[in-house]
C-alpha cells in the first residue's frame, strides 16, 4: 500500500509553526505510512537550512519549496489529509483550497479555523501540541470511521467555497454599497 500523503501548505514563517508536522510524524507508529509533505518558501535562512535538516534525518517528511500555486493545488489534492498548524491565522486560505478539493483537515484549535469548520469539527488539536497532533494522524490513518467523518464533515462545507457563490455574494454586497451611495 502506498503513503499516507500529509499536506502541509504554507510559507514557512514562526506564526505558521511550519515544523509542528514533522515532529509529529516521527512519533507515529513504525508501520505507519504518513508521509508529510511541506509546500511553501522559506521567508528565511534558518527556516530553509531547518527544512533541509529536517527532510535529511527525517524520512516521513519532505520538503517541496515553494511551488506556483496549480502545482502546490495538485498536490494538497493528491493528499489524504491538509495540516494546518498555524499559532494564530484568519480564515486560512490553505483550508478553503482543502475544502475545494475535498480533502479533510487537522487544525490547531485557531479561531480562524474555528469559523471556517465550526466549533464541533473532530480534526483540532491543541496549538503546539505535538503528540496530539501525532494522535489525530495516526487515527486519521488507522481509523476509517474518523477519516469518514472528517471526510464528510468538509465535504459539507464545500459549498462555502464554491467560487460562483463567492461571486454572487461580492455581486451582492456591491449592489447593497451602491445603495447606501
């Protein structure tokens, strides 16, 4: 069987605890199959040389740099699971992109996500909690009953991202502006 393929899409930056991941990775089981794959450019030296280190010693992690954005979209789409480890974030772009593509989420319990996913979703884990994170991987692996319902759960709320509503409600909003003109 092939690998559990694990998104991790983003710049690399501290806010985003880009590493967060990794480090979970290596606490999965040894017959585990995730596979982390990093997509986003080092906005520093030191995030790039820990991202090489990281994808040298760590053989479930692997570094892709940044990619234009069709490529970095064909990736998170091939995968089984989007991570979002963020320390604090909006609406996270990378969440909207999984839900496009229908792939289910693992988020740090951010309120950005919190609004996109709502208060119930099962895929949060405590921010900066590595060993939680690790847990909801290995379920999401192992479990296909929870896989299931993260599954289904994004599936649900892929209307929100679905770009002819998104257009009809900026057309909206526009016309409610000239009004108030």
């Amino acid at each position: 069987m092939g690998a559990f393929e694990v998104c991790v899409l983003g710049h690399l930056r501290e806010v985003k605890d880009p590493f967060r991941a990794a480090a979970a990775s290596r606490l999965l089981r040894p017959e585990s199959r995730v596979e982390v794959v990093q997509v986003g450019g080092a906005l520093s030296e030191e995030m790039g040389d820990q991202a090489r280190a990281e994808a040298a010693s760590n053989p479930r992690y692997r570094w892709v740099g940044e990619q234009p954005r069709w490529k970095a979209v064909r990736i998170l789409a091939r995968s089984r699971l989007l991570v979002l480890t963020s320390v604090m974030e909006g609406g996270a772009n990378a969440v909207c992109e999984a839900l496009a593509c229908s792939v289910p989420v693992l988020s740090s319990r951010i309120s950005g996500s919190i609004g996109l996913l709502g208060e119930a979703y099962p895929g949060y884990f405590p921010v900066g909690d590595t060993e939680a994170l690790a847990k909801l991987m290995g379920r999401a692996e192992r479990d296909l009953d929870f896989y299931a319902r993260l599954k289904a759960w994004c599936r649900g709320l892929k209307p929100l991202v679905d770009p002819v509503r998104e257009q009809r409600a900026w057309e909206g909003l526009l016309k409610e502006l000239e009004g108030e003109c």
